[in-house]
C-alpha cells in the first residue's frame, strides 16, 4: 500500500523519510564509518577502494566521489549523516550549505543572516491553487562539489 506523501510537490525539497531511509541505508552507514579516524585515513587514502566496501549502488558512489551533496541527498542521503563526509573533507556545514545552493560560502552566511530564502517560488505547488502538485526533484542549479 503507497502512503500519500503531499510533500512531493514542495519544489527542490527531499524530505527524508521511510523510502529515503531505505533508499540511502548503507550511503548513511558510509558516512557514519568516517566517525573513525581510521576509516577516514583509508577513505582520503583510497575513496573508490573504501567505497567498493559498501553495498552503495553506483550512483552513490558516483555522488559521494563527485562530492555532490544534492545527488547524495537525491539518492537517500541525510544532511546529517553526509556532514561527516565534508568535515572528513575539512568542510564546515556552512560551507556545504553554500554548495548545495550554488552560493559562496559567504553569499550563504549573508543570506541566512538576512533571514533566509524568500519563500517565492518555494512553496508547495498547488498552493497558489494555479499549478497542479507534481514532484520536483532536488534542483541541479548549485555546483557539484564542496
């Protein structure tokens, strides 16, 4: 039985539950194992070898090896768990806020200091009672890579 999720429609928004969850299991395992800093060195060392490990598809794997946090979250990724991937970069939240939005780091810190993304053009589809609700995939305007 499919469960009604009306929040598909809420443009480039991934909402992470059950389906993601699975979708993304051993993506969010990864990125968990980089808790270690073993696992890190063997990582950095090595990324395609450490990453043939998991039972990721290869779409994950091409996501994490592009550092494409949008592609990862699109393939089950949670922010959550993929932040341990950018700080195994040196990357802050911040700066991987910033390109999964196609700003600076800087263009993001002054946005979020302003308050934030206006909320045109990013609410729910059918709200305005003109377009019909349709899912809109995570957009690919922001640049690949952290």
């Amino acid at each position: 039985m499919s469960l009604d999720k009306p929040y598909l429609d809420v443009p480039g928004t991934t909402i992470f539950d059950a389906d993601q969850s699975r979708k993304g299991y051993w993506l969010n395992q990864f990125c968990m194992s980089l808790m270690k800093a073993a696992n890190r060195e063997r990582f950095l060392a090595d990324q395609r070898a450490y990453l043939d490990e998991w039972p990721m598809t290869e779409a994950q794997k091409q996501a994490v090896l592009a550092r494409d946090l949008n592609r990862c979250i699109a393939e089950g990724g949670n922010i959550y768990f993929l932040a341990k991937l950018g700080a195994t970069h040196g990357k802050s939240f911040q700066q991987m806020a910033g390109s999964m939005t196609g700003m600076t780091e800087e263009e993001y810190r002054d946005m979020m200091i302003g308050g934030g993304r206006s909320v045109e053009g990013n609410r729910v589809l059918g709200e305005d009672g003109t377009a019909q609700p349709q899912h809109q995939p995570q957009g690919s305007a922001a640049k690949p890579g952290f």
